[in-house]
C-alpha cells in the first residue's frame, strides 16, 4: 500500500452554486472560453444563468460550442486555437463528461508545443504529457464522468477512431461549480447511463485494485448502495433535486481519487468500452452497462470471494460457495441497470458480432500492449476480450 | 447540501516514504524547522533518518524540540520565533498530532502580525485568522489525529487552560509523508488511544452532521469498521506492519475532510474532551475514549433511529426498538474501548466530579457562546454537558 495522492481542486457543491460562476472564474481571469455540447444548456437557461453570473462579475467570454458526446481530436484543437487566439485566462465548461474532458484538452493547448495528440496515452512510446494549463473551472451538467473533480480526459481521433486518456496534475480543474438543479432536465436515459458510469468507476478499484484496502472496499461500496438507492428516484422523477444531488454527490466522489486512493487500479472494462463507443459513438454509460456485467462473470472465475464479498456487501446475498453468491451478486446488478432502463447486451446498443477482433485489438493497442495483455484482474488476453464481448451480444 | 470543499496537501504515503522527505522539503526550500516532541524521535532513530535525508537533498535544518502532548502557547511561540530569526523556507513536523498542530502555527507565525493567540477560536469577537504560512511538511509518527492532512491545530493556553482551535486554508501542509513504519515502536496505550481519536474524528461527522448524507454515512462507516478489524491487531502486535498502516490510513481519511463534505458538522464531544486535557494533560484520545459513549447516550435520546443504524451497520445489531438498538450498539461500542485497553470512565484518567461546572463553563466559553448552548445534536446546555460528564465518572 504505497501510493500517491493530490487534488487540488476546489469545489463547490449545491443547488444555486451555479449563481457563483462568476465569481470564481474573476479570480483567475477577466477573459474566459466558454466550452459548451450540442445546445440543451442554451435550450434549457442554463447558458445564460452562466453568462448572467460572468457579466455580473466583469469576466467577457469566447464561446467554443459543438463539442461532441466522444469529443473529437478535432473540436479540441478547435478550442485550443481559440483559447490561443483570443488569449483567454480561463476555460469554462458547461456540460457533461464529453464538454469537460475536452474543456482540460483545450486548456492544455496554448502551452503544448506540436501535435495535441502526442499527450495521449495510446501506447506511444514519445508520448508527451502536458504539465502546464489555463485553469479550468467545470459546470457539469449530467452526473456521471466524474471528470469536474479529476485530472483525466478522455478524447477520440475521428480519423482513425481511436480513443484514448490523458491525465497529467495540470489537467485538475482549479474549480468544480457543482449544481444538481442542472441535471433536473437531463433525460431518463441519460441519467440512468450516467448512474452505470459512476458505478463502473468505482467497480473498477473495486475488483481491479491491489489487495488488502480496506477503507477503500467500503467506500467504493458506499456509492454503489447510494448510486442503487437514489439513482432509480433520479431516473423515475427527474425533479427530484434530493435524489439528483445524491446521484451528483455520488458521481462526483466515484472518480475524484477519494475511492481509488492506493488501490492502484487499471481500468479495463473501461477500456474495452472505450473501442467500442469510439467505433459506434455510443454513449460511454450505456456502453459501460453492458460490459460491466459481462466483464464480471469473466473475473469472478478467477476470483470468486471477491465478487462473493460485492454480492453480500451490495446485495446482502449470502451464500457458503463463492462462486454461487458472485454470479447470483452479478444477476442482482444485471437487473439494476435493466431496471433503470439501461441496455445490458450488445445488441440493444446496435453492436454485433462482426468486429469483435477488432475491437479487441484496438482495447490493447490503446492499452499500449497491442500484442499482450490488458492490465486487470485477471490480465486479459485478445481472446478474453473477445470472449467477454461475445457474451455479451 | 451545500458546501465547499479544497485540500491541496500532497499525500505520500506507503512504509519507507520517510526516505523521501529530503526529496520533498528541497521542493519548498533550502532551510527546514524541524519540529519535534518528547524526544521519542531520537531515541528510535527517526529523527536521524529524517536528518539523512534532508542532507542527502541538500536541506539544511535547525530544530525547535520539546512540543508538548497537548502543545502549549508558549512552545509555539517559541518555535514561531525560531522560524522567523533563523529565515527558515519550510516547516517539518515529526511527531504525532500535538507537534503538527504547534508547528502549522509556528508555520504562520512569521506572517502573522500581532499575538498567536489571536487567530484562535475561543469565543473571541475579534479573532484574525492567518492568512499565509511557510509549507509545512508533516511526518506523523503516530495515528491519531489526522492533522497530517487537514488545516486544523489545537493548542492550549497553559497560563488559563484553555484549549482552543484554529483552521485556516492556509494550514493545509504541503505535503504529508505519511510512513507506517515509523508508527511501529507506539506503546500499546498510545495506540489504543489513537484509534479512537480516530473514530470520534468520524463520529462526531455521523451523528451531529446534517440529514440526507449518504455518501458520508457510509465513509464514515468503513473508517470505522476499518478500525475495529485493524486496531485491536495494531494493538496486539505492535510489528504488524499490515495492521499498521491500515489504522494509519484510516487516521488520514478520518479527518481529511473526505468524510465529512458536506456534513457541516460541530464537534462537541471533541469541545468536551478539549477542556478535560486542558485541565488535566491526558491523551486526548483517552479523553475522548471515556466522553464519547457518554455523549453517545445523551444524544441517543433526542435521536435514536440514528444510533440505531450505527447499531446495524456497524455492530450486526438488530432490534426493532431503534432505542433499544442504539443502547446496545453504544454497549458494544464502549467495550471495543475496553478490549483495547483504554478508559472508558473519568475516573480512570483522574478525574472526579468537584469541577464539572468549571469544565462545562469552559467548554462553552471556548465555543464562543458561554451564556448558551454547545452546537451538536442536540444542541447542549451548561446542565447537559455535566450530565453528560457525570455519567462517565
């Protein structure tokens, strides 16, 4: 249990935090980009309340709208140059998982010497990472990447349909302006896939991480059992502020480092989703909920106490064979995400079985291991990946 | 739920993280204040070690020794003004939770105008907090407290035995080299005692934060679960390096804040305990061991379904009535203090029931309302505190 552990990042949290936007973004600049997705925060007021605050406070703003849900290698270096050009002193962004991995990417850009896809982690050998940034202050409005509070982003070279991760210490955002009456509007789908998203981070510590950390084994358990309890009162009535502050809370705490902290865990059912969301520009969530499950049934073969312990800690289930309570745990967990209305096979996301190579080899390509394993409990080889995914069509 | 959280302290921790510390401090400068305690540090060869390091980085050092357990005015005064004279660049705490709370202050000191006294929270209408401090590296030696990575102190005015507090974003160490190892050679007392400080930091979180906390009902839970598998271990093999670093971590994420976001929760049995060491120079955590159950008692009163599912999630205990419940939940709680070896009775630690109304006085005078109520759950009068007090005697 040797680890490192630093987060910067200061948050507020709460119903009307929106309200100080500008407020914080004056302390780190008079010239802020406002990185936004598709238009729901135009449609819904949530912009404006934005520009509200920041005028109110004396901070003037670029806009770099249009970023993609899989933000595109493109749209980053589109607001990176914009960042550049317009000089601005801080990046502001307004939206989900997609708006803020690229907002940090962008961030990034005025200080990056060359291509920005050289700090990408996809296995190259002269990868550069990033080590300085415009501060970033995030406004996320969908609870499930996580991405407001931690140093990772992840970002899709359209041209060649690969995604991948960066994460460097000046990627953590300065601010994290966290208001659940944002996502009171977000759809039921979309909440619900960022209800798996949240989940899944934390599963991956859970079942991928080092032996022997017990305080983080009941904290990981600690947002799955809230995640369980609030996350079908958001998706059943997305007005319910109480429950979108508790799945917000949740998301939030499921990536910040808090339930990872000396677990030292790859993420590889991240990782597989990862090929496949680049491939059919699904949403990670969705995706998320289908390999989850069936990337358990393949772990808990080779460790089935572990997921016995997840049945009984989640589930209550118990029962003396391991191997019983871990599949019965898993059922129990299948189900959830289909009765929150999430997909759980391949099929129901428009994925069949005709490039299922393919997707593995692109997983342990970007894993930086294109002919070994993936890292994970177990290590995973190409026919693994395959295997998994084939279960799951 | 409405709050704010940062803490930008860089953690390091893992057995043998004490070799990096020269590597560390020769990040914030050239010139370090050791501050050490009792003289412990020398005696089992960690203080050379530290040294070592230091030399190897090119730190040079001088010392501020003799940091009392419940520190006093005078000795942070004292290592403030060897701060100042000797133009040091960075503050290094070895030792446990009283010489990093004197040497945070010590930190401030050489930009602080005025009295040190001043920045502290007893009530006084016209305090100043400190605003900036040289880094302050924290190595604890003991696991305890937590102080290794949060922005508190508390110190005692020996001239009118008043223990008071104070926390500051400024406090915040820059770094916590957080090594198990050097918790090993801790008698079986000190650490008994440890454990429940460490318990009560999340304690005091769980039943005086507000409703609606999930996320941090269930932190606090695992921190306490954690150290009622691991303390009694730490407790019986002191060697067992496994058992230590275990408790050692839980010591950190008691008091980091992770448990407590959003809580905003007061701390009165830690108010209670503060004027008991005040008066009578016991381990705070002794102190703490003896007035929490009784707080516990008091309070399950006014709120028993509460300590009911302390009952439940911690102990296994169920009983419809929540009363009944959270009276045996409490049982068990106490004696978990007595299987360790700490007091669970004033009498224990020296003290009896002649100064009950003194000890109640101060501790509302050091909350700031000395004419009203101490802020918990319930909110507690002068009569309430003796009560509670004299429970335990």
């Amino acid at each position: 249990m040797n680890f490192e552990y630093q987060n910067p990042t200061q948050l507020l949290f709460g119903a009307g935090t929106l309200a100080r936007l500008g407020e914080v973004a004056r302390e780190h600049g008079a010239k802020a980009m406002i990185v936004t997705g598709g238009g729901s925060v135009r449609g819904n007021g949530t912009f404006d309340r934005a520009v509200a605050s920041l005028t109110a406070a004396g901070v003037s703003f670029v806009e770099c709208g249009g970023v993609e849900p899989n933000p595109r290698l493109s749209s980053v270096k589109r607001g990176g140059e914009i960042a550049r050009r317009e000089k601005c002193d801080v990046v502001i962004a307004l939206g989900g998982g997609s708006v803020m991995d690229a907002a940090k990417v962008m961030a990034a850009a005025p200080f990056y010497e060359g291509d920005l896809w050289e700090m990408f982690a996809h296995g190259q050998a002269d990868r550069r990472r990033p080590e300085r940034a415009l501060p970033v202050i995030t406004v996320p409005t969908l609870a499930a990447t996580g991405s407001e509070m931690n140093s990772g982003a992840v970002v899709t070279d359209e041209a060649t349909a690969i995604k991948s991760f960066v994460g460097a210490p000046c990627l953590y955002p300065a601010v994290a302006v966290v208001d659940p009456e944002l996502t009171v509007s977000v759809p039921k789908d979309q909440t619900a896939y960022g209800v798996c998203d949240l989940i899944t981070h934390v599963t991956e510590a859970y079942f991928n991480g080092v032996d022997g950390t017990p305080v983080q084994d009941r904290f990981a358990e600690g947002v799955i059992l809230t995640a369980l309890e609030y996350g079908p009162k958001a998706v059943a009535n997305g007005t319910d502020l109480e429950a979108r502050a508790q799945v917000q809370w949740a998301s939030v705490v499921a990536l910040n480092g808090w339930v990872q902290a000396g677990t030292l865990s790859p993420y590889p059912v991240h990782m597989i989703e990862h090929t496949l969301s680049a491939q059919h520009d699904i949403t990670h969530g969705a995706g998320l909920a289908v390999v989850n499950p069936a990337w358990m049934r393949f772990a808990a073969k080779s460790r089935p106490e572990r997921f016995a312990q997840f049945a009984k800690r989640i589930f209550g289930i118990k029962n003396d064979d391991p191997m019983k309570a871990a599949t019965e745990g898993i059922d129990h967990f299948e189900a959830f995400h289909r009765s929150i209305g999430c997909p759980t096979r391949l099929s129901e996301i428009g994925i069949d079985d005709t490039q299922l190579d393919r997707y593995a080899d692109d997983t342990l390509l970007v894993a930086g291991n294109a002919e070994g394993q993936l890292p994970g409990r177990p290590a995973m080889t190409k026919a693994d990946i395959v295997e998994v995914l084939r279960s799951a069509l």
